[in-house]
C-alpha cells in the first residue's frame, strides 16, 4: 500500500517519509523511491558530539569510545553513561558495557534469529579472533552436532555480519557487544570452555579459561601471569596490564600484592595515570609487608617532588637488599 501510494504523489505537496534497516527488503524498499543510506559520522563530527556529551573523558577512554561507536549517534551519547554505571576499569582492554537503551538497538535484530545462528554469534562474540572455523567448531561443541556455513548465513543476510569461507565479522563493533551482554551467564561460560577446547594457541586459551571463573585458581592465575610476560615481550603492554590483574584476583592471596604492583608499574610504564591509581588503591586494601608498602608510596601520583620519588626508590632497593640505611 505505502509503495502504491509513494509512486503516485510526485506531484502533490504530501511528502511519505519511510526508514528501512540494512539487509531488509521489501515491496517499499523495491519499488525505485529515491534513497538516501546513512552512515556513522565521519570522526571529527563524532569527536565533537562525544567531547559535548561528556566532557573531561580520559583521552584512552574517549579513543575506546569513538572506536567502540563506530560513528552511532545513539552509541556515543550513552556509552559514557554505560561506563559510569560499571564497575570495572574502562581504561583497561576488554568490551563496554552497553547500556539498556543501547543493548535493546543492537540486540533486538539477533533475537529474532534461529537458535543455531544466536549460538554462533555468541561465539563469534566472545572470541577474540574472526576466524570461521574456529567459530564453527566451537559452536559444534557447544550444540552437540557439527555445524556449517550455513548456520551464519542467516544473520549475514541480516547485514549484522560480513560473512566469507574464511572470516566472520561483525558489521558494528556494538553488534558484538549487545550479543555478548545480552546472553545468560551460563551461556557464555559454555562457549568460553568450547573456546578454550578447541583453539591451539596456549595464550588465547587460557583467555578464555579464565573467564567467569571466580574464586582461588592458582594454576590459571600462572598461566594468566605467564601470558602477560609474554604479551609485555611483544609490546602489547595494556594486555599484560590485564592479564597481571585478573591473575591476581584469581591467584593465592599470598601472590595478589605481588601482581598488582607489578601491573601498576606497567602502567607507569605506559604514561597511564588512570590505570595506576585504580590498581594502587586495590593493593592498599590488603595486608602488605614493608616492601611493598613503600612500593605502593613510591607508586602514588600525589608524590611531593623529585628528591623525595628518589628517597623512596632507594628505599624500595634497601628493602629488597635486606639492609637499611
């Protein structure tokens, strides 16, 4: 009926005025209107919405931020709110946090799927790689019968993924984020433990084995140490930051001083004041021994001068000399 009538008042003064999602189809949207297809705002535009929404964010907040929006209006107006309402650290690595809003825009599509293709966006979800066949195999797992190509095809005809024989990845980094947040906890545990089965490489699958564990697990808190050398060998210095610290809330408490203070000193390494001064604060929380109480006085930002940063350095190493001057 709308395409009927849209054809027909060229003419008049009536001006019919309709939307379509990307990947819908229908008599409207086939009937030869003029189109006009949107797209994100281009980085300065989105700089400048974002710097009026919420002013002062930290610059390696604001940076995840315009990447996290990929040019979303919507995305860049409530993710600063998304990351006031969590708990965790939002300057350190890992996905935002969406807000309510924002998961019911982005996730309202993929339920609307069948079971087998949500089963594998979760996956492609919470890997940290776009590869097809490890996405599938993990998801093979997870269902308990093999599973094909042909699974993902019905969200890649939702235009929610671009969607080859070797990659599938998401259309909008929030996509990804909705998928993953709006899933049960159960559920992500399951594909997490597919995940860890089924790749070969031993720092992604501890990643993963890590994930959503809680409680003391020491022989994973090493392995999660053990990565992060390795990750800080390689330069990805934010990535041991991360590691050292969920080492830590996993380890034998006897070892989480030890972690986070060497987490903080990465990040003084890295110039990231904003990622010290969350880590310095869990470690004052615990019961320290002298060591690492004048490492953590060494670490603070509110030290007075040079000399005094230099008092405290060689005090830390008259400390750890078992001598004292």
């Amino acid at each position: 009926m709308l395409a009927f009538v849209a054809r027909r008042i060229e003419s008049d003064p009536v001006l019919l005025l309709a939307a379509a999602r990307d990947g819908y189809r229908s008599a409207l949207t086939d009937a030869g209107l003029p189109e006009r297809r949107l797209t994100g705002l281009d980085d300065a535009t989105a700089g400048a919405l974002l710097d009026a929404a919420a002013p002062g964010l930290a610059l390696a907040v604001r940076s995840r931020v315009l990447r996290e929006a990929g040019g979303n209006p919507l995305a860049l107006l409530e993710l600063p709110a998304a990351l006031g309402q969590s708990e965790d650290d939002p300057a350190l690595p890992g996905g935002l946090a969406l807000t309510e809003r924002l998961e019911r825009a982005f996730a309202a599509r993929v339920s609307e799927l069948p079971a087998a293709t949500r089963l594998v966006l979760l996956v492609a979800a919470l890997s940290d790689a776009d590869s097809i066949g490890e996405i599938l195999e993990a998801a093979a797992v997870v269902a308990g019968s093999p599973l094909d190509l042909d699974a993902a095809e019905p969200a890649a005809e939702a235009a929610l993924i671009d969607l080859d024989l070797q990659t599938l990845r998401f259309r909008h980094p929030l996509i990804r984020s909705a998928v993953a947040q709006s899933a049960g906890l159960a559920d992500r545990r399951r594909v997490h433990e597919a995940l860890a089965d089924v790749l070969q490489d031993r720092d992604r699958r501890v990643w993963h084995r890590a994930a959503l564990l809680t409680g003391e697990h020491e022989d994973v808190a090493r392995e999660l140490e053990a990565a992060g050398a390795r990750a800080r060998q390689r330069g990805a210095g934010a990535v041991a930051v991360t590691a050292l610290r969920r080492a830590a809330e996993l380890g034998e408490p006897a070892s989480r001083s030890r972690r986070l203070l060497t987490a903080a000193g990465l990040a003084v390494e890295l110039g990231r004041p904003d990622v010290v001064v969350p880590l310095l604060r869990e470690v004052r929380r615990l019961d320290l021994g002298e060591l690492d109480r004048a490492r953590v006085t060494l670490g603070r930002g509110d030290r007075p001068d040079a000399p005094t940063r230099r008092r405290r350095a060689l005090q830390v190493a008259d400390i750890r000399r078992g001598t004292r001057r």
